[in-house]
C-alpha cells in the first residue's frame, strides 16, 4: 500500500509540474509569434516573472521523489536518458539565466540574443518532456540489469515524436491563456485568438496519439482490467470543452484552470496506465522498473511520507499566495522597473 501511495504521489507531482510550469515553457515558445514590439515582449516576461522559478520547484520535488522513493528506478532514468535529460537541464539553465540577463545592456541585439534562448530554452524542455513521457509509457528498451540498449536517436521513434508535440500544444494553448488573463488590449486578443487557433489542433492530436498509445503501448490495460478508472479520462474531455467554452466567451481565468484540468488528467491518465510500472521495459516486460523491484525500504518511505504531509502543503499554501498576490492584470506601470519582474 505504502509504494502505491508514492507512485501516486510521484505521478501526482510530476502531473502538477507539467500544470503550472507547462504555460511559463507555452509563453516562452509563442513569444516571437504574439510579441510585436518591445513592450509586450516585456509584458510576456513580466506575465511569467514572479511564478516560474517558483514552479519548477515541482520538477526538483519530483526528482527528489524518484531518488529517494524509487532509487533504482532514478538510477536507470538518468543513466538511460542521459543525453535527453541534459539537453532539458541545460535548456531549463538558458531560459533561467535570459529573466536575469535580457535587462543588464540597453541593446537590440543583446535583447534579441536572450529572446532566443527564452524561446529555445522553452520550446526544448516542452518537446523532451513530452518525448521522454511518451517513450516512459511506450515503454525504453532497458535490459535484465537496467542498461538502456540505445541513444537519443531511439527515443526520436513515431510516438515519442507525437508525444514531443502533444505537450508543446498542450503547453503554447496554456500560455496562451494565461497571458490573456494577465494582460489587457491588443495584446490579450491576440493571446485569445492563439489559444483558439491551437484548440483544434490540439484535440486532434489528442485524438490520435491516445488511438497510437491504444495500438501500441499497454496504457490501456489497467483500464480495460478496471474499467472505474476510466473515470480519469473525464478530466481531459471535461478540460478540454470547458476550455473551449471560456475561450469563445473571454473568461480567461476560468479557461485557464480548464486547460490546467486538461494536462493534469491527461498526465494521469498515463501515469495510471503504467502502474505498476515507472519505466517499462520493451524488451520484456519482466525487466520493467516497477514500484516492486525498485523501491526503498518500508521505514524510508513511512518517513519520507511524514515529512512530505508537512512541508509539502506549506509549498502549496506558498505557491497559492504567490498566485493571488502577482496574478492581476499588468498595465505599462508594472514596466516602470527594468528587470524582469
């Protein structure tokens, strides 16, 4: 019971990752798109200013969690998926240093140098991510000692590729709703329309890659085993609609939290489909990391559980106020300070 609760968890945490950082990585990628002149680049990095250190809290939270819970499943993770890890650390690194940097030199061309690691510093993490998932319910080819029988090329495959851009829509559609709600004027009907341009998109390849993974992966197993955990599937569709509903209406907050619903349940819904496994193995199913054969000990994962029933509703309740403080509508006043928030 004690290992279910912290593949629960782990999902958990990983699926909240993927809610709160996803439209910081959504904003970064559409900014060249959406941002006409100098003032709403500054508005884009101001929309994202005060929350995204603070969101990629969630990523460290759930590293943490697979070391310390799940060490042999952390060890064959970041020995098999090396390359693709550190392409993610080091992008992740260039988007944090350009909210720094951008306002140090009064430049064009410096600007324009941070622009383009904010963008590929966003676009990067959001493709990977979704490869690396995509590949992790697909199951990697790790062998009976857990060692990865390929490269990055391998990871590249049809559906880990659907995967790469299911998250980066799911992530421009977001962001894009979320500078909506940040921002006024020209520059939120813009943002409006981008997020109602990629809805459709979205859902079809929505669509298509839960049809790939019902071909080709086992995510439909524990569903069809239990089929009251199909229930799951209605937090991506009740998202999905609802977010389209509160988009053609202009209720940009209301959309937002439908588009969150959406990648939360859609993360869930593949995390649920492994169990019990964290990194399947395609070639054969007993050389899979599951909750079993690479846990820790009982008395670890009891006070890790007492430690995590403190600390992390006090990150929740941090994170809330951060939110309800910074999250109102920016005027050029909020510009009057150069640095990035």
């Amino acid at each position: 019971m004690l290992k279910t609760i912290w593949f629960l968890l782990w999902g958990i945490l990983w699926a909240i990752y993927f809610v709160l950082d996803g439209f910081d990585l959504g904003l970064g990628t559409l900014m060249p798109f959406l941002a006409k002149n100098e003032q709403d680049k500054r508005f884009i990095y101001n929309a994202m200013g005060p929350f995204w250190d603070g969101n990629e809290v969630w990523l460290i939270t759930a590293g943490g969690v697979t070391f310390a819970a799940f060490p042999k499943t952390y060890a064959v993770m970041f020995s098999g998926l090396y390359t693709a890890l550190m392409l993610l650390l080091i992008a992740l690194i260039i988007r944090g240093i350009s909210f720094e940097f951008r306002s140090k030199v009064e430049s064009p061309g410096w600007k324009k140098i941070w622009d383009t690691c904010m963008f590929i510093g966003s676009f990067l993490p959001a493709l990977l991510l979704g490869v690396a998932f995509a590949n992790i319910f697909k199951g990697i080819p790790i062998d009976a000692n857990g060692v990865f029988q390929g490269n990055i090329l391998t990871l590249l495959n049809p559906y880990g590729i659907l995967g790469g851009i299911l998250f980066v829509l799911l992530f421009l559609e977001h962001g894009a709703l979320w500078l909506a709600f940040r921002t006024t004027g020209d520059l939120q009907l813009r943002s409006g329309a981008a997020a109602a341009k990629i809805w459709p998109i979205k859902v079809i390849v929505l669509l298509i890659f839960l049809v790939y993974s019902a071909i080709s992966t086992q995510l439909f197993a524990n569903y069809l085993a239990n089929p009251i955990l199909f229930i799951l599937l209605a937090l991506p569709i009740i998202g999905i609609f609802l977010s389209r509903i509160y988009t053609g209406t202009q209720q940009w907050l209301k959309a937002w939290i439908a588009s969150a619903l959406t990648i939360l349940g859609t993360a869930m819904f593949g995390i649920i489909g492994n169990y019990p496994a964290l990194l399947p193995s395609s070639i054969n199913p007993a050389y899979s990391m599951t909750i079993y054969n690479s846990s820790s000990s009982t008395l670890t994962l009891k006070i890790m559980l007492g430690v995590a029933l403190i600390f992390v509703p006090l990150v929740i309740g941090y994170q809330f106020w951060v939110y309800k403080k910074f999250s109102h509508p920016l005027t050029p006043k909020n510009l009057e300070y150069e640095e990035a928030y």
